[in-house]
C-alpha cells in the first residue's frame, strides 16, 4: 500500500469538499466520504476541511474523536475485527481481544509495524449463533477462543506468503 505525501492527501480532499458548501453542517458528511475515499482521517485532510469550512482543526478532530467509526491511521492490509456485541461479550470476545493484542503487538485501534494488520472491536457482525467472532478481512472465524488465535494468525500468514508479496 503507497503512503500519500502530504501535497497528494490534500488533493484528493479537495473533490470531496468542492461538492459541499462550507457551512458547518457539511463537516460530518465530508468526514464520512474522506474517510471513505482514503480509508482514514489523515491530518492533512483535517486541516483541509477546517480551511475550507473556516473552523478551528481543534474542532474537526474534537468532532472525529467524537464518533467511533472514525479513524486516524489507515487499516493494515489484513484488518481484524473482533465482534463485541452482546453474545460475543459473553462468550469470551473480551479475552479474544487481548489473545489477538498480544499475538499481534498491537492494541485497538493500531497497525503493525509492516502493515500488514489492524486491530478494531465493532459493536456486532452479526453472528451471534457463532459467537465470539473475529473477521480478518473478509472472512469470518466462528466461535474463537484465545488458544485458536495463534493458529487462526498462523493460518492467515500462510495464506497470504503462498499468495505473494501484495502489489
């Protein structure tokens, strides 16, 4: 995955924001399709929005921490999910979590070092009947344990050297 330079990061702000009026009200929805558009908040981008809608940046990230669904560094090429909804709570998605944190070397919320994982807890996937669930990219892995994390990873890395190095 190529890193945008700063210069690059603004320039693919700025056809987002020219289909809005700086008004206010715009921020959470030019928010939304930044995001959309480069799969994070860069700072770049933030300080772009702030001109153009002429509001402090402090404002911007005070609105971004705000909301969950926001995020300030971009996802690993294989992105972990790890469900917390009701039944997973309950069935061990919390001690998932930290298998996977101390699997990865991450916390929530950060990548590896080579980019190749990110770590997230979502509200709910949906799977509730196969609870605790864990999605790596797209696919989901029913009924996880702490002791089948290891392997589940060790799968995942398997998979991904006999497909070659990502383009």
């Amino acid at each position: 995955m190529k890193t945008l330079s700063s210069k690059e990061l603004v320039d693919e702000v700025k056809p987002i924001l020219e289909r809005f009026r700086p008004e206010r009200a715009a921020l959470i929805p030019i928010l939304q399709q930044v995001q959309a558009k480069l799969g994070y908040l860069p700072r770049e981008a933030m300080l772009e929005t702030a001109h153009f809608l002429d509001i402090p940046a402090s404002t911007i990230y005070g609105v971004a921490t705000f909301f969950n669904e926001f995020r300030f560094v971009p996802l690993g090429r294989r992105p972990v999910k790890v469900c917390m909804g009701t039944a997973c709570h309950m069935r061990g998605g919390e001690l998932v979590m930290e298998a996977l944190e101390r699997e990865l070397e991450i916390k929530v919320g950060e990548v590896t070092p080579d980019g190749e994982y990110s770590l997230d807890r979502v509200a709910c996937i949906g799977c509730c009947v196969m609870a605790p669930v864990v999605v790596i990219g797209e696919e989901i892995h029913p009924r996880m344990t702490p002791f089948k994390v290891e392997e589940m990873l060790a799968i995942t890395r398997q998979d991904n050297t006999q497909a070659g190095p990502p383009e």
